[in-house]
C-alpha cells in the first residue's frame, strides 16, 4: 500500500508514457455516464484523470461517478503528456479505487463560496472548520513556506555550529511582563507559560556558547491585531562574548538566508499566491540599515503621530514608521524605561540599552527583538531591584553572573510573523495550522 509515484514528479515530465498507480483525494469531479474528468491532488500537487466506463468496468465507473469533493481514491493508469490539461499531463485511467468515500449527506463543507466569501481572508467558518481548510490549496502552500522558513533557521544555526537547546514551557517568573503572563495552576502553586526561552538559555550559555532553539512560546495578549497569537512559535539564539552589534549581525545574516532559502525553494508557491518574487530577492540579498530609537521618535512626531520619548513603539507606530522601507530596519537603543532588566544598560549612556527590533516593511512590523544582556553580577542585581523585581524567582538567573559572567546576547525571531510578511498573508492566522489568540481555542 506504500505510495510509490507523487503528482508533482508526474507533471515535471519524469513519467511520460508510464503506467502510474497514483494516491490521493480528489479536487474536482465532472463529465457523464460514460466518462469522468477528475483531478486529483496529492501533496505534491494536482493532475487531470479520464475515467471511462468501458476502461475500468461498470462497478468502479459508478464508484468513482458518485464519489464527492474529497474522497479518498487509488488511480492506476497510463501518464498523457497533453499541452491542454492543467500542467501539461493526465492520466488515462485503467483502474479505480475508491478507498474513503464522502457521503452525499456530509459533503465537504469548503466550498468554492465559502473560500470567495473568505475573499483570500478567513472568516469565522474557515476558522471554525480549520481541520478541513488545511486541505486548501492555499493553505497548503502556507504550510510549505513555513516548513522552509524552519528548514532555514535550522540550517543557519547548524551550518554555524550552534547546538541546540531546549528550556522548560512552565517558568516561575515573567521575562517580558506579567500582564501577558499565562497562569497555570501546578500541584498547588502558581506557575506560568514560558513567555521565551531566553532566561534559561543564558543559563546554558557558559556550557555551549553558541544555542538555539525553536519552539512555541505564550503570551496573554488580547491584541487583536493581524500579527499577534497567544501562542506563537519563538526561534531564539545566544551567544557568549558577544555584544549588540554582533547578534544584530546574526539577525540580519539568518532573516536574509530565510528569504533566500523561501525564493529556491517555494518559488512556484510564492506564484500562485501572487507574491512579488522581486521583494523577496531583495529581502535576500539587501543590507539593513540601522537607525536608533531617538531618530525613530523624532520622524514619527513629524508625521503628526502622538508620541513620547520613553514609550515603546507598538504596532500603529511600527506601521507608520516602516511605511517608506524597502528592506528591514534595525531600531537600536531605546530608553531604559521602556526595556526589561535583562536589557544592559549602555555603558555611554545610561539613559539608553544595549538592545534591537529588527522591523519588516509592508507594514509587518517587528520581526526580531534582541540585544546585549546585562551580564555582571552587580549590573543584574542593580537592575532588578530598580524595577522592583522580586529576587527569588530569578537567583538562577543571577548565578550565572555570579560564577563567571561573560559579555552575552540573543534574540528572539517571531516565525510565524516571518512566515506571513514573506507570503505577503493578510492575516498571521493564515501561516500557522491552528492558530491560537484571545477568542479561539477550537479546533
């Protein structure tokens, strides 16, 4: 029963003339009693079958006539190289199995309607019916662009001889505010859902130096924007003996072999969305320029926009600002009071801190966030207690300033934010399989 031949290898040419056995669910069925036009998809893509009843035997031909959008079926016959079937070949089919059927009293419910009604977004139905919507041609495709963003962290971190390295989901302490803390109950005490990694990864940093990790991460947001879920996959780096301008490197270097690695390998996907291929290439191999946080306030006010040194920049801030960007920007050295205690405070200015958001243009907004750590034990203890954190929660995290405290940092990439501004999706729900935010947690 193992799959041998995949539709996409069929309609690159590498089958003409041969007799196929061909495995998948079926897209779109029409034709007579006597012949049927079926095309059938797999993962790999889709193929025109001809069914005729005098071919495959009365009992099949019904079978296969009366088999709805969906159903499951086993083609077997000989690969047509015809210039007017969709990709440039069909099936004559020999035999037909229908191996799960959909009845007439459930047909598939993501019909041609729902997904124009959806009008390339996603309403509550698609949402509510995720489990089926994946099948989508669209939404396949979001998946394979995303399996290649993951491949591209993976290999950027490996081929640099990064190890990588996994950190608890249930964490006693906040890293980027308890207000987007998700409480969970735990055997009589009060834990919460790792908001990142990077507290525990900087643990292991005297150990391996160089870490990563992908893996999802929690934030109580009731954001209802079109880039925020409340869970969110987090791909995360540290680095010893490193400062600022080091790990902003790092982020450019793995942003840009992203982009690269989508426009090779998903080129044909990014088409049939309509993603301009020009800007991913540009993505790929423009530098990003850097502009620092008083520069970005200072243009913000005179485009009119109420803001005030010393707020952080959310993201009808963000829109506005990268409205004129070609490629990415890195905002560097914002105020103290706008950054946690982790954050090292510039040793020029210590109204400011070491740190970075790497911003998206397109109105995507910020895709890295990162900078250098404060990383003596004196610094930390100073920091935590101006914030008025309470020590307990984080004397793992001050032992390791204490036993050998090395110059350090990291960021954290938002994978799936990364995944829609390179798809160009309208909304972040459109990249993830199941996506998770304020008012869904179904299917």
């Amino acid at each position: 029963m193992a799959k041998e031949f995949w539709i996409g290898d069929v309609q690159a040419g590498d089958h003409d003339g041969v007799e196929v056995e061909l495995m998948g669910w079926i897209k779109r069925t029409r034709g007579s009693n006597k012949i049927r036009f079926i095309v059938l998809r797999d993962s790999t893509g889709t193929i025109q079958c001809v069914v005729k009843k005098d071919a495959v035997g009365e009992e099949a031909f019904e079978e296969i006539k009366n088999s709805l959008i969906e159903a499951s079926v086993i083609l077997k016959g000989i690969v047509n190289v015809d210039e007017r079937a969709p990709g440039g070949h069909e099936l004559v089919v020999s035999s037909a199995e229908v191996v799960g059927a959909v009845r007439p009293e459930t047909p598939f419910p993501i019909t041609q309607s729902a997904m124009q009604a959806a009008d390339g977004g996603e309403t509550e139905f698609l949402l509510d019916n995720r489990h089926l919507y994946l099948r989508t041609s669209r939404m396949t495709t979001m998946l394979k662009i995303r399996s290649s963003v993951f491949g591209a962290i993976h290999s950027y971190f490996r081929d640099l001889k990064f190890t990588e390295y996994h950190a608890p989901n249930f964490v006693a302490g906040a890293v980027e505010g308890g207000s987007t803390l998700f409480e969970v109950p735990y055997f009589g005490k009060k834990v919460y859902l790792t908001q990142s990694w990077q507290l525990y990864a900087e643990a292991a940093m005297p150990a391996l130096e160089r870490l990563y990790t992908i893996a999802p991460s929690f934030r109580a947001e009731k954001s209802r924007t079109r880039r925020h879920l409340t869970e969110f996959w987090h791909a995360e780096m540290e680095v010893a003996w490193a400062g600022n301008s080091d790990i902003m490197e790092h982020g450019e270097a793995l942003v840009r072999n992203i982009a690269k690695t989508v426009l090779e390998e998903r080129e044909d996907d990014l088409k049939s969305i309509d993603r301009d291929l020009d800007l991913i290439a540009r993505y790929a191999d423009s530098p990003y320029p850097r502009i620092r946080y008083d520069e970005a306030v200072e243009t913000l006010q005179g485009l009119g926009v109420d803001i005030e040194w010393g707020q952080d920049l959310d993201y009808s801030k963000e829109k506005i600002l990268t409205q004129d960007f070609d490629v990415p920007h890195f905002l560097t050295h914002y105020p103290k009071i706008a950054k946690p205690f982790y954050h090292r405070v510039d040793p020029e200015d210590d109204k400011y801190v070491l740190c970075h958001d790497l911003l998206a243009p397109e109105g995507y907004g910020e895709i890295v966030g990162g900078g250098e750590r404060t990383w003596s034990e004196q610094e930390i203890l100073a920091r935590i207690d101006e914030e008025g954190v309470p020590r307990e929660p984080y004397q793992f995290y001050i032992d390791t300033r204490t036993y050998g405290g090395v110059p350090h940092g990291g960021f954290g990439l938002g994978v799936d934010r990364v995944v829609s501004w390179l798809s160009g999706a309208d909304h972040i729900r459109e990249v993830i399989p199941f996506p998770r935010d304020s008012r869904r947690v179904t299917p």
